[in-house]
C-alpha cells in the first residue's frame, strides 16, 4: 500500500495551509518538497523526520523549499547535542540542485559540517529505483528559465502523480497518465486564471485527457478560496475530485 500525506496545500503566504509538502510512504519514507511550515506538519504525523531518506524537490521556489533549512539545522543539533542519530540523506531535484546546496554547505553557518552523509542528485527526464519504489521524473513547464520536475510515483500496483508547479503542458498530461491518483497544482480558480500555474479548470482537463482515476487540487493561492474550484474541476473531469488540506491522508 502506498499512503500520500499532504504537509501543505497552500503556498507561501496562506492564512490556514502550509506551502508545498508530499510526504509519501511505500517501503520508503520520502518527502517531496518542502515549504514554509510543511515541517510543523511533518511533526503532526507522528513520523519520525529523522527516518526521511530522501527529499525530492520539484523546483526551488521558496514555498517548495524553506523549510529544509530549518530541517537540517534541527537534525544538526539533534545529532550533535542530543545524542540523536540518523543514517544518509539523499536531496533529489532539477538542475541546479547540485549548485545550490553545494553553496548552502559551503556556506551557512551549521551547515558546513553534517553531521551525517548528505548526497545530492540532479535528475531529469529517466526513472529510477528508491529500494522497490519507482520514481519518475518529468520536466514541466513553469517559470521561465527554470526546471521544474512533477514527479510519479509507482509502487504495488498502483501509482501517484505530482505536478509540482506547472502550466498546462504536454508533459504533465504524460506524467499522470492513467495515474490512480493525480495531485495538482490549483493556485487559480478557473474565472481567475494567473501565469506559471494551473487554474482548477485546467486541472480537471489535465485529470480527463491523462485518464487519471482521481484528481486532488492543491497548491491553493488565498485567491482560491473564494470560489468553489472542485466544481470547476468538475466542468471537466468526471472521476473523484477531492480538495486537499493539511495531513490528509490518501491510501492506493
Ligand atoms: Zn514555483
Ligand atoms: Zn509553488
């Protein structure tokens, strides 16, 4: 059985939601993305964030992010104050993942000695294995000059796709085709659409043309919450729809 817990379901500022988390457990514990207060939630679960092996990213936006920060500076301290221990963690993320946390470690103070082993991977457009859990990344389209992964996930049978943060796009079409359940990223209601992201209208057009089972808007701009965007989805995907919210869990 694969379970998807949603850390956050809003983006960077939001009165109620979290930013950007996916916390995803197969025969793994993996955590895909990482916004501001994603990681409070993560402490809700229960999970022991230290039994996180990998983080995957889809792109480095703030509201995907900031909250690694604090996550690594905690585990820092955890490790080498409180007789915590943890085992290797391993960053997964687009171009410029590499760079980016190269300069963190370089640089930031707590940073610059882990503590524990700490690998970092750039991936694009291949799959790969995570013990029995199949990732797969494809590249979206989103800003400008930025590479953006939505991830899928595969394991038992069944399998989830995330968008990350997308424009309407072939490829996140490709990314959730035929998934069991497609999370996506509904910034806009569809009377109100914006640049960089899908409005709730797109998103159920994503969910039809892919064949997806069920659809789960997320990734909510305050905007959002003022209109009724599961029933714009509607307009145009007939499977289930479910409006994300913070630690909602999903069983395939
Ligand atoms: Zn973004
Ligand atoms: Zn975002």
């Amino acid at each position: 059985m694969m379970r998807v817990t949603i850390l956050g379901s809003g983006t960077n500022l939001h009165p109620t939601r979290a930013a950007a988390g996916y916390l995803v457990r197969t025969d793994q514990t993996l955590l895909f993305d990482f916004g501001p207060r994603t990681l409070t939630n993560l402490l809700k679960t229960g999970v022991d964030r230290h039994a996180i092996t990998h983080i995957l990213f889809s792109h480095f936006h703030a509201d995907h992010c900031s909250d690694f920060l604090t996550f690594f500076f905690d585990a820092q301290i955890v490790t080498k104050y409180q007789g915590g221990t943890r085992g290797p963690l391993t960053v997964i993320g687009p171009h410029g993942t590499e760079r980016l946390f190269r300069t963190l470690f370089e640089t930031l103070p707590g940073f610059t000695e882990p503590r524990f082993a700490v690998r970092f991977k750039e991936v694009s457009d291949r799959p790969f294995k995570i013990g029995d859990t199949t990732i797969r990344p494809r590249t979206v389209t989103h800003s400008p000059d930025l590479h953006c992964l939505g991830y899928r996930v595969e394991y038992g049978g069944k399998a989830v796709a995330y968008s990350g943060d997308s424009e309407y796009c072939e490829n996140l079409v490709r990314l959730c085709g035929d998934a069991d359940a497609a999370i996506l990223d509904c910034s806009y209601p569809a009377n109100r659409p914006g640049p960089v992201h899908l409005h709730a209208g797109q998103c159920g057009q994503v969910a039809r043309e892919a064949a997806a089972t069920r659809l789960i808007l997320s990734h909510f701009y305050p905007l959002a919450e003022r209109y009724d965007v599961t029933a714009q989805a509607a307009e145009e995907f007939g499977g289930r729809i479910t409006k994300a919210s913070d630690l909602m869990t999903i069983r395939l």
